[in-house]
C-alpha cells in the first residue's frame, strides 16, 4: 500500500516526528537500523557484546534449570527427614517435593512481578541519561554477587526460603541486564546481519552453558577430587563456579561496544515521573506505530512460555521423568548443544525468511512436543529424551528470531523506548508460566501437570502471533 507523504506530525512523548503515514496506516518510516546501513560494524564489538550471553548463561543452565534448583533445591535434601525417608514411592514423598517445585515457582512468580515493575522505568531512566552501559555492569554484578550468596545455602530445610530468594534475586537482576544488552544489538549490527548477530550471542550463550555444565559432570565423575559434598557444599561451590565465569567473560561488552548516546528529545524526570512518561510511550506507540505494539503484547506472552520450558524443564526430568543427577546433567549438555546450534542456524533463515516465519515456526514445534511430553509421560524416560530435546531444538530461535525482529521495527532515535517497553510488556507477561505451574501443580497434585501450564502460555502466544504482520516502511 502507498501512502502519499505529508508534513510529519510529533510523538508527543518522544519528541521524535512520526509521519502521518504511520499514525494512520501502522507504516513506519526510518529505523535504528537503516542509519546503520553502509557502516562497518568493527568484528570485536560484535563478539564482545555476543560474549554477554555467553558469561550470563551458567545462572540460566546451570543454577536455574539443569543443577541447582533441579538437583539441590527441589530435592529431599530440603524435606523433613521423615519425610525424606518415606522414598519415592510413598504419596505423601511425591506431594512434598511437588511443594518445593511449587514453592520455586511462586518465588519466580514474584521475581516477574519486581520486573514487570522496575525494569521499564530503570531502563527508561538510563536510556535517557545515556547511561546503558552503567546499568548492565550495575545488574550484571549483582547477579554475581546472588550467585556468590548461594553458597550460604545449605542443605537443610530451614535454607530453602534463602535459596529460592536468591534465585529470585538473580532472575530480577538479570532480567534489568538484559533490558539494556538486547537495546545494544541495534549498536552492533546492520539489516542484513541484525538476525545472525541475534542468533550469535544466544547461541554462544547455549554453547556457554554446555560448557559450563561438562565442567560439572567432570567434577562429579572424580567425585570432587576429594571434597567433601555432605551438606550440599557440591551445589554450594558450583554456584560460586559460575559466579566467577560470568565476571570473566562479562566485561569486554563494557570495555569494546561505545556507549550509546542520550535519547534525543527526552527530559529526565523523577523516578515516579516515570511511570507517567511510560503510560504516554504506551499511548504513543499504538497510535503511531501500531505493528510493533501487536508484537509486543504477543512477545510478551510467548516468551515467558519460553522462559518456562527452561525454568522448569530439569525439574520435569528430576521429579516427573525420574532422572538421576548424571541423567539431568547430561540432558542438560544435550539440550544446549542443539539450542545452540539450532539458534545460530536459524540466524541465517532469520535474516532470509523473516524473524516472524522463524518465530511461528518455532512456537508451532514447541506446542506439539510439549503436549507430546504432557501425554505419554507414563511411558518413561524415553518420551522426555526425545521431546523434550526437541522442545530445547525450538526454544533459542523463538528467543533470538523476537529479538531481531523487534530491531527491524524500531523507529530511529527511539531504540531505548522501544526495547524498555519489550522488558516491560515481557515482564508484565513473566508470572504466567510459574503461576501456571504452580497452580497445575497444586490443583492435581503432581508435578508433570506444569507441563500442561507452560504449553498453554506458549499457545496463547502463538495464537497472538498470527496476528502479528511487520510493518510497512515509509519512504
């Protein structure tokens, strides 16, 4: 559809002209990406911001889905001891550790909430200060020190409630992180590489974590070189493990990749102010750039789902599908492998085919083998060997394929608005699948219905999805 130019109109929020096109068609005119185009993205830059995900994935893999909250914190360690004793068996076994999963998922849950409420204005606030840089080194360090705190966790129910708050903490703390790094991808690529860029730093992070999570096998083998592991001292030392790969590796993106400027036309107001200014984004955004409003509410749903499948993914194998410790640790390896190769692969279909075919395939593929899992987890390890690789298969480049897509439709100047509104409808959006979890859990009493709750969140934003069209680009 051609729409005649005319005199532009301003974004009364932003400051930023809009075209009268766009307010009445969803067209929109230049973005963040063609002011990239004929620039040479300096290849250190791109890999250092790449390197992120990398040195942030083991608090993803390895504390919060594959071994410490799967393994450790939703494990008889932390029941009553005659409880405990009772064995795997027993009904009243089998309903306690469903409570801990239970408890993890509220904790989470409330992790979502925190986001939802401080992660748009922080990154609103440091957007306009120009300050990105200082806000991912702020919250980057204090996952680190969340991570460093588990060791305090010991194995003891009394520690339980210290253990899930941390996790939480971490979640929240990397969460407003990554609100500023994925604002910087429009920083290190062009539109013809913003796909494979995307597609890079979540597949390094995969393959971190598969990296991350040999080291433990390792260590398990040579049963710790001698050390003792009452106590979960094990747990303890691998989350401090991880604490100290993600201060190695998170630095060059804050040494290599420039700063990116003040928001032009946006004033600093208080932080309450804040929230005013974020209501009027929301209004100028459906208004004038209709298309990437849609996505955002559709993202927003579709990626807490995502979030679910790995949050939870080791607890299903522990609890419903019965695996060992070794079982959920190689599981783990085999999951990142192919999340990580499937991600950098889809990279390049991405910037082909479009993030949106990507995204819709994916979704589509995640739906199925969830409901695969869902009904013929009685018929043993096997169904979740296969499916529930597969479900990791789809996962990474749902994740990389939304957040190249959301780049491809940022209006110029208005990057850091753009993408605090994707971690504010995303965080909105974040207590779905635990509350889901959690609520399956709790209504029929065993853990494998959660499965049930994170399928039917992915669904709904595959549903949303469909809707979803990119926007036309005014001359």
């Amino acid at each position: 559809m051609t729409v005649p130019p005319g005199p532009p109109t301003e974004d009364s929020s932003s400051g930023t002209p809009v075209p009268p096109a766009a307010a009445n068609s969803g067209a929109i005119g230049v973005m963040g990406l063609d002011l990239q185009e004929g620039r040479v993205i300096p290849r250190r830059q791109v890999v250092s911001w790449a390197l992120w995900d990398w040195a942030t994935q083991p608090f993803n893999s390895v504390i919060l889905t594959f071994v410490f909250t799967a393994l450790y914190l939703t494990s008889d360690t932390f029941l009553d001891p005659a409880v405990a004793a009772l064995g795997e068996d027993d009904p009243a076994y089998e309903h306690a550790i469903a409570q801990l999963a239970s408890g993890l998922g509220w904790a989470i849950t409330i992790a979502g909430i925190l986001i939802a409420l401080l992660a748009p204005v922080l990154g609103q606030r440091a957007d306009v200060a120009g300050r990105r840089k200082v806000w991912l080194g702020g919250a980057t360090a204090a996952l680190v020190l969340c991570m460093l705190a588990l060791f305090f966790v010991q194995g003891s129910p009394a520690y339980f409630v210290l253990g899930v708050s941390l996790i939480a903490a971490g979640t929240v703390f990397s969460e407003i992180a990554g609100v500023n790094y994925n604002a910087m991808l429009v920083q290190v690529s062009t539109r013809r590489t913003v796909g494979k860029v995307s597609g890079l730093g979540w597949g390094l992070g995969y393959i971190g974590g598969i990296v991350a999570l040999v080291l433990v096998v390792v260590a398990t083998a040579f049963d710790w070189w001698g050390m003792p592991t009452d106590d979960g001292l094990a747990f303890r030392v691998i989350a401090v493990g991880c604490a100290i790969w993600t201060l190695i590796f998170a630095w060059p993106v804050l040494v290599y990749v420039p700063e990116a400027p003040p928001a032009p036309g946006r004033e600093r107001v208080s932080f309450w102010r804040s929230y005013v200014v974020l209501y009027q984004d929301i209004v100028a955004l459906w208004r004038n750039t209709r298309p990437t409003f849609w996505f955002l509410l559709a993202s927003a749903v579709f990626r807490d789902g995502l979030a679910g499948v790995f949050a939870f993914g080791a607890v299903i194998a522990a609890v419903a599908f019965h695996f060992s410790s070794n079982d959920v640790m190689i599981f783990g390896i085999a999951a990142n492998l192919l999340a990580g190769v499937s991600t950098i692969v889809a990279g390049r279909f991405d910037d082909r085919f479009g993030p949106r075919a990507v995204i819709l395939t994916a979704l589509g593929g995640l739906v199925a083998a969830g409901l695969l899992v869902f009904f013929l987890h009685d018929s043993g390890k096997l169904v979740f060997w296969v499916f529930g690789l597969v479900l990791t298969l789809f996962v990474g480049p749902a994740q990389a394929a939304s957040r190249s897509f959301l780049a491809r439709v940022t209006p110029a100047g208005r990057e850091s608005e753009i993408f605090g509104l994707y971690a504010t409808t995303g965080r909105a959006a974040s207590f779905l699948s635990p509350m889901l979890w959690s609520a399956f859990i709790l209504v029929f009493g065993a853990t494998y219905w959660g499965i049930l709750g994170i399928v039917i969140v992915v669904a709904a934003g595959l549903v949303l999805m469909l809707f979803v069209r990119e926007p036309e680009r005014t001359p």
